[in-house]
C-alpha cells in the first residue's frame, strides 16, 4: 500500500516520545475495536479490500450473504470467495460502482454492491484499499413482484366487474330468446326443423363457451372464502381423476399413482380443489401429444406439511414462458383462456399453501402443491432483559 498514516507514524517513531507513541498506538487499536463492533452490529455487509482486491477485513453480514469463512477471508482475493466477480471490470480507480446481483449459495438472494475506493489524502491515483457495501433485497424485490401482482389482480378484478355486466346479462338474454325458439322449431315439420335445430344448437354451443369463459374470469380475479371442511385430499384427487378418464383411455394415456394410505385430513374447501386437479390432470394429458404417455401423481406429508405432484412426459415448457405461467392470457393452446393456472394458485394461496412448477423442454413438467398440515401453534418468545412488569 501506499504510504498512509500508519507508515507516516513509523517514519517518524524515532522523533516521538516512547509514551505519546504508545498513547496513539492505544488510541488505534481502541478505534480499530470500536470500529469492528460497529461493522458487526450492521445488517449490511461491509468487506474491505486491498488495492489488489484481497479481503483484509469482512464482518458477520457479508459472511452470511456470501457463505464466507470470517477466519479463512483474510489475506484471500475477493474473487476467488464470491465467483463470478471479475475485479478488473469493477475496480477502477477514482469511481465507484453499484451493481445488482442473484447468488446461489448458501440461499438464492438479490444483492445490492457498493464498492468505493479508498484514497490517501490527498487524493492520489491509485486508491489505497477499497471498501464494499452490500444490501439483502430479497424481500425488497418479492415485496415488489407482490405488490405488482396485486396492482395487476386490482385490474382485473375492476375489468371482470364490467365483463359481468356488460357480457352476462346480454348472453342470459341470448339463451332465454334461444330457448324460445327451440319451443318454435318443435312445431315445424321434421324436414323443415332439421337444418334450423343445427344452426340453433351450434348457438346455444357457443354461448355455453362464452359463458364458461366468464366463469373461469370471474374466478380467477374476484376474491373468495373458502368452505373448509375435513377433507382427505385424495380422494377428492381421485374423483376427479374419474371424471377425465374416459378422455385419458381416449389418448392412451396411463396414470400412476403413489399415494399414502395414510394420507391426513386436511380442512379444505373439496370443491375448489377438485377444481385444482381437474385443471392441472388436463394441462398434463393436453401437453403429452404423443403415445406412451404417463402420468405421475403422487401424495405424502411429512409432521408440517402435504405434498401433492402432478408430472406428465409432455413436451415441456420453454424456459422463456416460465416466468409467464401464472399471467392471465398467457397460454399455448389455440382454445386456452390462460387463466387455468391463475385460478389453481389462487386456490392453493387462499389455503395457505404454494404451488411450484419444474420443467424442461422435452422431458415434461412437475407441479408440486405443498399445503400446511393445520395452523401454526403460537410461540412465545423470551421477554427481553429490560422489560419491567407493572402490577
């Protein structure tokens, strides 16, 4: 390093009073504790660098974020701790960065930099050290995409409100005046009813569609309570598998199962979650497009939680589309709404469970539903050393 303050001092140790050295020297050593304890009490990383990029101090919050051994740091280059980090590309002398970045290890985070170099007074070329500040804003960021996805359910929650009025009443009128003149053709003769009932009943088809339509908007944006009750999951996954049967024999497709025997019952709404299945079943078989299709279900629970899994050997999903699965519209089947998906994670959300999707283009998809097994018991926590009870 260049010289600081420090090798001033040694320069001139020989012109300084034994005892005025050893007060100065005190006096640093008592800041440099003092400054090490602020560094540790703060929830933001600190590290500091040598003018080569080795850590020459690093505290507790940047240990945590980076998986870094305090006592191993010391001495070793930045780099070689936090790979991916090119040094070149970030240190440069007289400016200072702030980068973003995700890391992996030892937890998937979104991390905020500050590296700033350190100059000697006064200022010369070359920096002396360089100190870098990092911030934690994984919850920042989730609280973002949180508050974005409400904003964006607000929206259509005003937009099903309109739908509703301004495409139900219409086709409630549509239907009633079709029924009308269903009564009508059936006093015609036969050869003359025949090509009308066609042209009536591709109608009444196609409002029915648009119907459904409308239905599956206004429940995948419009807030519900679920009706809990006990429930053995399933079975209520078994009936719906039932009522796609007929469909899954049509194309050839088998189904494994792997269910606990001793499944546990859960309070759940049956309804809405026969729902989740029959939804999630169909996207499996829909996405197998030729033969030897399977598809795996299984079910088990461990003391916290359930864990339900729907895998199909489809085509897969592209990894472009997998930060769009839950949008509503977003979909590659020619007749799909788009909303399937967003109405199965409203419902596994309102139960206070989350749903998780893994896939790779031709090797299929996994969805994974983990539900909590009852409410959390309440904790108490330890009362605080300064905390006085007042009769």
């Amino acid at each position: 390093m260049k010289p600081g303050f420090l090798d001033k001092l040694l320069a001139r140790i020989d012109r300084i009073d034994p005892a005025e050295a050893r007060q100065l020297l005190d006096r640093l050593v008592r800041e440099k504790g003092f400054l090490e304890q602020v560094f540790e009490a703060l929830h933001e990383g600190v590290i500091v660098l040598d003018e080569e990029g080795k850590i020459t101090f690093i505290n507790d919050a940047a240990c945590r974020f980076f998986g870094i051994d305090a006592d191993e740091a010391p001495g070793t280059p930045l780099t070689s701790r936090v790979p991916g980090l090119e040094w070149k590309s970030l240190a440069k002398p007289g400016k200072s960065v702030s980068r973003d970045l995700e890391i992996f290890y030892p937890e998937n985070r979104f991390l905020n930099f500050y590296l700033s170099p350190i100059t000697s007074e006064p200022a010369g070329e070359e920096p002396l050290g360089w100190v870098m500040l990092v911030r934690d804003l994984t919850i920042t960021r989730q609280e973002a995409e949180q508050t974005l996805e409400s904003e964006r359910l607000n929206a259509l929650t005003l937009l099903a409100a309109g739908v509703a009025h301004e495409i139900g009443n219409p086709l409630n009128s549509l239907d009633i005046h079709l029924q009308l003149m269903s009564r009508k053709l059936r006093k015609l003769p036969p050869g003359d009813r025949a090509p009308l009932q066609e042209h009536l009943t591709t109608a009444r088809n196609e409002i029915q569609r648009l119907d459904t339509i409308l239905k599956q908007f206004l429940q995948a944006v419009r807030p519900t309570t679920p009706h809990r009750e006990h429930c053995v999951l399933t079975r209520v996954l078994q009936d719906a598998l039932r009522l796609l049967e007929p469909e899954l024999e049509s194309r050839g497709i088998a189904v494994e199962l792997d269910l606990d025997e001793d499944f546990p019952v859960l309070e759940l709404d049956s309804g809405q979650f026969h729902q989740v299945f029959y939804n999630l079943i169909r996207n499996a078989f829909q996405a197998i497009g030729g033969k030897d299709g399977v598809i795996r279900i299984a079910a088990h629970a461990n003391d916290f939680e359930a864990t339900l899994s729907i895998e199909d050997n489809g085509t897969g999903i592209p990894p472009e589309q997998m930060g769009s699965l839950f949008e509503p519209y977003r979909t590659t089947k020619q007749s799909g709404t788009g909303l399937g998906l967003l109405i199965v994670r409203r419902v596994v959300r309102e139960h206070g469970g989350e749903i998780e999707i893994q896939s790779e283009p031709g090797a299929g998809t996994r969805i994974l539903i983990h539900l909590p097994r009852g409410p959390k018991p309440v904790r108490l926590l330890e009362a605080k050393p300064d905390v006085i009870d007042i009769d």
